[in-house]
C-alpha cells in the first residue's frame, strides 16, 4: 500500500517487496537504484535520496552529484521525517527512529535515531513484551 502523495525522481529504479506500506508524502529520489524488502513500513514524510552533492564548491560546478543505491532489507520500521542518504543499507528488522538523518548503514535488528542516525541498542526478545522502541 502507498498513500498519496508520492514523490520519485524516475519510479523506474524503485523495487519493492512484498507487503510494503508507504505512507503519506514519500519522497524517493531514485537516480540509481532504491531496494525495499518485504515487510516494510514507512511513516509519513520520509526521504530517501540515492543522489547527493560534493562538498566541495569546484566539483559542485554544473551541478555536480554522486549517486549510491539505497538498500532496505526486510521487516524494517522508518519513522516519520527520517532521511536516507546515498549508500545506505539498512539492516533486517532495524527501527529508524523519527527524523533521522541516516547517512551510513544501520545494522540488522538494531534501533536507530537521531541526527546523525546512531545504533543506540540491539533489538531483543525483550522487546516482545514493549510497544515502544524505547522499552
């Protein structure tokens, strides 16, 4: 499922898996390709942006950019607001918390907030007994 509106540069370098839910106002700058697994939930408002520029004024001249593929492995939760830059992959089963700036790989069964994104725990057995990543 994937409520409007929906943003993508192409739509094209966009794949998906099974059981998607995308909510309002997705934003995908797919340049290069973006990879979402099964199971996967995104809140409101989130970006994910295959495409970047130099931080150097020189290389940005005519518009200079990079682009990496963003990876999304299955049964992962991206809060509202969040933002994924190029290159990332984010691990089976990981939380990005709400608003996140996420600009490296987040590892499986992990949560993860903040700006910049930092794994602050393991998921755990534990968290079958909470409703919140918090505990």
């Amino acid at each position: 499922m994937l409520l409007p509106p929906f943003h993508a540069a192409f739509g094209s370098n966009v794949h998906r898996g099974d059981d998607f839910f995308g909510n309002v106002n997705l934003t995908l700058v797919d340049d290069v390709d973006i990879r979402i697994g099964d199971d996967v939930m995104i809140a409101p408002s989130v970006t994910l942006t295959t495409t970047g520029h130099p931080v150097h004024p020189s290389r940005r001249a005519d518009f200079g950019r990079f682009s990496e593929p963003i990876d999304i492995e299955d049964k992962v939760w991206i809060g509202s607001n969040a933002v994924i830059l190029p290159g990332v992959r984010i691990g089976h089963g990981s939380v990005i918390g709400a608003g996140s700036v996420v600009s490296h790989s987040i590892p499986p069964m992990s949560v993860a907030p903040g700006a910049p994104c930092r794994v602050v725990r393991a998921i755990t057995d534990d968290d079958l007994t909470t409703r919140t990543a918090g505990g």
